[in-house]
C-alpha cells in the first residue's frame, strides 16, 4: 500500500486545481477510507453545482464587508484610458474605427496585447463611460465595428483570401463570430446591424475616392445572388436588375452589380462596396425570408402544473442550441454540444432556464453551464420579445472555471479559445 496521504504531500498546484474544478482529481482519503474519482464525479452530473458559485448564489460577493484590508485592485490602465477615449471618438464618426494593430503600433506592444488593450477599452467605454443603456443593435454594432475594423472589405476588386488585410486565421474567427451574432441576436437583427455598419465604412471609401479603375476587369463581382429581389429584405442586391449582389456604388446613392455598372456608367466613376469577407454568411438571412420562419428560434415549454405549452423566444439562449448554431456554412463552435436545457420558472412571466454545453478543437475543450432569463420585453424597432438573457455562465476549461455576465464576453471567450489555435 501507498503511504497514508497528509496534507503535507499535496502539491500547491493540485490544491489551485482542485479548487477551481470542485472535485479532487485523484480521489482523496479521508476519515482512513479511499473516495475515488468514480463515486465524486457522478455528483455534478446529478446537479451538484458547489463549483459554479455564481450560478448557486452563494459565496462571498464583491464589496463584502469581511473583504476590508485587503489589497485593492490596481487602478486602471492609463493606456486603457486612452484607448476608451479614441473608441469614444470613433463611436461618434470622429476618427476612424481603432485597430488593435493601430493600438499595438502606439504603445510598441504585440498585436495580441493591443487587442487585449482595445478589449478592456471596450469595457471601460460601456461599463463606466456610457450612461445610457444600450440598446442589443448598439450593443451589436460595438462589436461589430471591433470584428470589421481590420478587414479591408474591397472583395470586389481584390481576393479575399490574398488581399482582405486579414490572416487566416483572422478570417476563420470573424465566420465564427458572424455565425454567434447570427444565433444570439437572430438573423435579422444582424443583418440590419451589418448593414448599418457596411454603409458607415463605404463613407470612408467614398472619401478617399477609390474607385473601380480604368477597366471593369478589376471588378470581380461579389458573391451570386441565388433568389429573387422580393426576399431581398436587407437591399443587398443591385437595384436595377435584383439578380445579383451589389458591388458598386454609382453617384454616391446606387448600388449595382456589375453587369448594371457596366451598362451605366464607366469604370473611374464606379466606387467599390465594402463588404465583409464573411458576407455569404450574413447575407443569408436576408435573402430568404421563409427559410427564417422555418428555422424557429422559439422552445416550446410545458408546464408540470397544468400541462399547458407555452412558446419562448431563444434570444441570447441561441447561442448554445445546436440546432441554431449549426449554419449552412458550418458549426457555430466546432464539436459543440448541447447537454441539457433545463428551463424553469415559478409562472408564465418569470421564467430561467439553464443550459449546459460543450464544445472541443484538437486538445482544447470548453464545459459550459449558463443561466438565463427571459426577458418579454421587445427592444426598439422590433416586434418579438428580447427571449432569453444572459444572466451568468461558468466556462470550464483545463480545470479553471471563468465567470462571464456578458454573452459576447463568453463568445469571445470561446472563439478565441477554440479557433485560435494552430
Ligand atoms: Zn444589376
């Protein structure tokens, strides 16, 4: 037999481990006899949750009295500071959208650490300098600006995958991205978004006065339009013709395809639309407005009390519904899976629901459990209720667990954690 284990032999690390995860790795012997892995690990599976304190509501909060004397957290970041106020800038159209390589260019620091810096920015920008609420389109269009701002967009005149100004990997994060905005805040709404912020970056082009060139053989034409211009709901065909994708903008108002520019006008007056390189993507929605109604994003719940079924809207929940996040295009995390979904409520108006998830890329994987609530009241300028909120989620990932209130917090989270890896 092994020596008996004592206190004194557990290492520092597996004490951090063990801490973070909830459960002893290993078994543990305790009062002289051996629990093994096999009998502590079934407990969360049966709904222990002792290791997600913010789910259970328990454990010591932030700004606890008991927490007095202790060290402080650093004040903030100068250079966040700064950045917070250039993002201010540009969310009022006074400079143009601010880059992590523009940050990291500034501050002599690594591409990633200027990302990081425009991250906590971000943070400050809307947890301390906004006052007013955010609408969800804002809240969108926020990030949307930061996943665009260094995809150059002119796909028309230029390969995408040679000359976006983005690497490969860079691309394969913004399809992930689109495809988490297209599930959290449904198609429309970010089509609507995307279109607001194509039409504020084709402002910039127009300025610097681009244009197709001395021959329309540098227009190469954005993707095909596979439908009709009356399921064009977001106008992102040609005006004239309605068959295919728009790729020029003539006297500043019309957006063509190229067979219509080329019938109109001429080369050197024509100014190329910008357009993500994820457009198919995003377009999609748009385009087909049937297909929408089919792919509900509603649950359908019935209640133990009465029997009766009632229908919710998914809203931010739908980022961790398969069926949802499974795009033409592809997975929305890759491996990902919905374990359970567990909603409940004490009536029709007060409703939560919890879910759990996971998800895996190569040797990373990702433990998910997320709480919700729904939410009844539409935003503005839509029709249907907001669904389900995030209210708070635990991501569990090589035995640390990380709390996230915000739900592009947690997609961020888990994009960058499953897709940048090599
Ligand atoms: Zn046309």
């Amino acid at each position: 037999m092994t020596k008996e284990h004592n206190a004194h032999e557990v290492a520092a690390s597996t004490v951090r481990a063990e801490a973070a995860s909830g459960y002893p790795e290993q078994g543990v012997e305790m009062h002289r006899r051996s629990w093994p892995r096999r009998l502590i690990l079934p407990r969360p599976a049966a709904g222990d949750r002792r290791e997600h304190p913010v789910v259970i509501g328990v454990g010591r909060r932030a700004g606890d009295r008991a927490d007095r004397g202790r060290a402080r957290r650093q004040g903030p970041d100068p250079r966040v500071v700064a950045t917070a106020v250039e993002l201010a800038r540009a969310g009022d159209g006074r400079r143009r959208p601010v880059t992590a390589r523009e940050i990291a260019a500034r501050y002599g620091i690594s591409r990633t650490g200027g990302y990081r810096l425009l991250k906590l920015a971000r943070k400050k920008d809307t947890s301390t300098m906004t006052t007013t609420a955010q609408t969800a389109r804002d809240r969108l269009m926020t990030r949307m600006e930061q996943l665009f701002a260094n995809d150059r967009g002119l796909g028309v005149l230029t390969r995408y995958a040679e000359d976006s100004g983005l690497t490969a990997r860079e691309r394969k994060m913004q399809y992930a991205w689109v495809r988490a905005f297209a599930t959290i805040h449904g198609g429309d709404r970010t089509a609507v978004v995307y279109r607001r912020y194509a039409r504020q970056r084709q402002k910039e082009i127009t300025r610097t006065g681009l244009t197709v060139g001395d021959s329309w053989k540098h227009l190469l034409g954005g993707p095909t339009a596979p439908t009709a211009w009356t399921r064009d709901l977001y106008t992102f065909l040609c005006v004239h013709c309605g068959e295919g994708f728009s790729c020029v903008l003539i006297d500043g108002t019309e957006r063509l395809c190229r067979s219509c520019a080329k019938r109109e006008t001429t080369p050197d007056k024509a100014v190329p639309l910008w357009q993500a390189v994820s457009l198919n993507e995003l377009a999609f929605p748009g385009q087909f407005r049937s297909e929408q109604k089919t792919k509900s994003r509603f649950v359908r719940v019935r209640f133990n009390t009465d029997g009766q079924e009632c229908e919710y809207k998914l809203g931010e929940a739908g980022f961790l519904f398969e069926e949802i996040t499974t795009t033409p295009y592809g997975p929305g995390l890759p491996n990902f899976r919905q374990i359970g979904a567990d909603i409940h409520g004490d009536g029709r108006g007060a409703v939560n629901a919890t879910i759990q998830a996971c998800a895996h890329n190569k040797d990373r994987s990702y433990d998910i459990i997320a709480t919700f609530v729904y939410d009844p009241t539409p935003e503005p300028d839509e029709s249907h209720p907001y669904g389900f909120r995030l209210t708070g989620a635990c991501l569990t990932h090589a035995g640390r667990t990380t709390e996230y209130t915000d739900i592009h917090d947690l997609a961020d989270a888990l994009i960058t954690g499953l897709y940048d890896v090599d």
